[in-house]
C-alpha cells in the first residue's frame, strides 16, 4: 500500500499508480488542460486500485455529458467490488449515487469523508463542484468553512483549495473575504484559474470593471497550460466590456477568446457546458441590447441539436434553447421541449424536480420570447423564479434569466412583473440598478 501527496493511504502496490493518481488530482485542482489524459498511466499502471477507477468515473461525470454517465456508474461498480480502505469505498459510493443522479446523497458521502479526513482534497473538491452545480451555495460554503481550517496550509494542494473558499464566499455576497482568500491563492501560485475566477466575480459583483478587466489581463500569461476555465474567465472580461457598453470588444472576445473555434481547446470539446453557457448568454445578452449577433448563432444551434434530451447539465440547458431559438429553429426547439418534460416525467424526484420546476419554465420562457409571445414567456417563468438557483450556475450567470424575465415583462406591458424583477434583482445584487446596464432604463422607467 502507497500513500498520496497528502498522506493518505491508497490501495495499490504499484509505486507508479500512486504517482499518476497525485499527477492526475493535481491536473484537477490546477484546471490543466491535459488533466483528462493522466487517467490513462494511472490506469496503465494499476487498474484494480479502486481510486484510480474513482478517479476515471468522477473525471467522466465532470463532462455533464449524458453519455458519459454508463461509464462513471460502471467505474463506480467497479471500484465497489475493489478490497479498499472505508475511505476508498466510500469514494465509490459518492460516485455511485452521483451517477446515479443523487447529488444530495454524494455530498452526504463526500462530507462524511471530509468529516474524519479532512485532507482528503479530491473529495473535498467534488463536493464543492457538485454543490455549485446543484444550486447548494449555502452548503458549498459549509464545507469549505468547516474542513479547510483543519489542514495544514503546507499540505501538498492545500493553496489550491484557497480559491474554493474565495468562491464559496463570494456566492454567499462575503466579498472582502472573497477577495482575500482569492488574492492570498494567486499569490500562492498565478495560474490558479479557480482563485482569479472567484475574484472576477468579486469585480463582477462590485462592478468594478476596471479592476476586473486589468485582473485578467495580468492574470492570463499564467493561463497556457489551463483548460477551458480560461475562456469562462474572458466571458467575464467581455461582461465588463458589456456593462461599460462596448459591445465591439463583446464580440472581439467571442471570437477570439470564449468562443473561438480556431482554439485546440474548443476543437477538442466544441459542446462542453461550460463553453456553451458563455457563448449563449453573451449573445442573449447582445440580442437583449439590440446587437446583431450574425451567424454566430447558428454553429451553436447545430451543437444544441445534437444534445437534445440530454439533460445532464439543468443550468446548460436554458443556453441550449437560446441557441435554437436565436437561430430560429422552433421546430427543433419543440422537440428540445417534449424530451425535457419526458426526462423530468420520468424521474419523479431529485434532479426531475429541477427539470420540471426551473429547467423547463425557463426553456419554454425563452422560446415564447423568440417568438414574440412575451406575455406567454413572463406566465411560464413567473412561477419558476424562486426555483431557478436550483439550476446551478453562480450569480453572475445566473442573471441573464432575470434579464430575460425582466425584458419580457417591459415589452409585455406588465409593470407588476417588471417592478417584482426590480425589487429581486435590487435585493439580490449590491450594486445600485442605475450602474447595472441591463436594469438602468427599466428602473429609471419605473422609478426605482
């Protein structure tokens, strides 16, 4: 038996595997953009260690791909059956339940490791991705209050899960302490894309777009070995180009930064989620503006045919139907539609719930709107809006639904449902509605 960078015990007799596992969990943490290819040695040199094939079936669910799912339940099963430490087995069982569309069971699992071994970072971070992605701020923030101050700073990795607790604080609206522990990461190592993205959305959150711009620009010569966290991180410059009205940089960042379809990284993975919600919302958010997005939806609706009835990801699917219907594809977003309440009809609970009281609302909202029917899309998003955290997707993602909603409800005459967006939207963001481009004419308007 060998042991991790952090110390703890992994089953395995090969010396090799346990050095590919720490290179494969270190690639994890640092957003490497070939942290996907070191699962092959590690498996190469031990495929009976139950952690390598933890590891290989937790690296598949990160995709958010629909069919990637059999083979994480299979590594799962597979881990299961492996002789482990109670830690190793209770990996497997987190993965099984994530596979098996239980969130809220894997969290369990994940805390209960955490709870006697707290330097167990892999576990440590699925959890904190897992919890973003179920809408779970609030136990996001938790975790990482309740296990990072118990290991020790110098542990191997330990400053990699600084960034986590600057996320986690920024999303509960604690910015200064955001900012601190995000700064006190970069300091620690520069090319931590997790801990320059939680302090771009401190900037974002503050609207300190400046700041936030320069922060990026200093921060990405440090960003050539990172995966495609990167271009979520020019999302947010081009957000501050939005906000201060410069819509030509917008697009100039689309092109060659988020969405750029030259890019080794966007070749590789033309449909990943978190790729697909940044280049929809920004030409939504465009589109909401009055700005010619060009043919620019239409490469973005081939990817979202494809994907219907995939519905891996709650959050991505609103982008997928904002791409359908921004290239004007209603019959297939009807199709989108009928597959999205087959999935939720038939998974009566856990991640049904979200499909059927925030996912689908929103999907058909933003299809009502592309057709002109606004006052049909503020009734079909009325009734989801307490529900749409449950999505996933940080605050500043999450905005682009009550832009929508709020839009709507301006073009539809319906002042009440305009003045309820305002009222959320003032509570919700610290920044005043004059200095939020999207809100400042309606809240002037309405007197806000």
């Amino acid at each position: 038996m060998h042991r991790d960078a952090q110390g703890l015990p992994l089953t395995t007799a090969s010396a090799a595997a346990a050095g590919a596992y720490d290179h494969a969990v270190e690639g994890y943490l640092r957003y490497a953009a070939d942290a996907g290819t070191r699962i092959k040695p590690l498996l190469e040199a031990d495929p009976a260690a139950p952690m390598a094939q933890v590891l290989a079936g937790s690296f598949a669910m990160l995709a958010f791909r629909a069919d990637a799912v059999p083979g994480a339940a299979a590594a799962a099963a597979r881990a299961a059956a492996l002789p482990g430490t109670a830690r190793e087995q209770a990996h497997a069982a987190a993965l099984t339940a994530w596979a098996g569309g239980a969130p809220e069971q894997a969290l369990a699992r994940w805390e209960a490791i955490l709870a006697t071994h707290p330097q167990d970072i892999l576990a440590f971070r699925l959890h904190h991705f897992v919890a973003f992605w179920s809408g779970a701020g609030a136990r996001m923030l938790a975790n990482a209050e309740q296990v990072l101050p118990r290991i020790d700073p110098a542990m191997p990795g330990a400053a990699l899960l600084l960034g986590c607790r600057a996320f986690a604080h920024e999303e509960a609206g604690l910015y200064t302490t955001a900012e601190e522990y995000g700064r006190a990461a970069i300091d620690a190592s520069p090319g931590d894309l997790w801990a320059a993205h939680a302090v771009a959305h401190v900037f974002e959150m503050q609207g300190r777009r400046a700041e936030g711009t320069a922060w990026i620009v200093r921060l990405q010569p440090h960003w050539a070995a990172g995966n495609n966290l990167k271009h979520h991180l020019w999302w947010h410059e081009a957000l501050y180009a939005l906000e201060q009205g410069d819509h030509g940089r917008v697009l100039a960042l689309y092109d060659t930064g988020f969405r750029d379809l030259a890019s080794p990284l966007t070749a590789a993975l033309p449909d990943l989620y978190i790729d697909v919600q940044n280049a929809c919302s920004m030409l939504f958010r465009l589109q909401l503006r009055g700005v010619d997005a060009g043919a620019r939806w239409e490469e973005l609706a081939d990817r979202a045919e494809a994907r219907i009835g995939d519905t891996a990801s709650a959050f991505t699917l609103p982008h997928w139907m904002m791409a359908l219907a921004g290239a004007g594809r209603f019959a297939a977003a009807e199709r989108m539609l009928d597959a999205l309440r087959d999935a939720a009809a038939a998974t009566p609970h856990g991640p049904g719930v979200t499909l059927r009281e925030a996912a689908l609302p929103a999907c058909a909202a933003v299809l009502h709107r592309a057709r002109g029917a606004h006052a049909a899309a503020v009734e079909a998003l009325r009734p989801a809006l307490g529900a749409l955290p449950r999505l996933g997707g940080s605050h500043a993602q999450q905005d682009v639904l009550a832009q929508l909603f709020l839009d709507s409800a301006i073009r539809a005459g319906r002042r009440p449902d305009a003045v309820l967006l305002l009222e959320r939207a003032a509570a919700r963001h610290p920044l005043p509605l004059a200095r939020r481009a999207a809100y400042a004419e309606a809240a002037a308007a309405l007197g806000f």
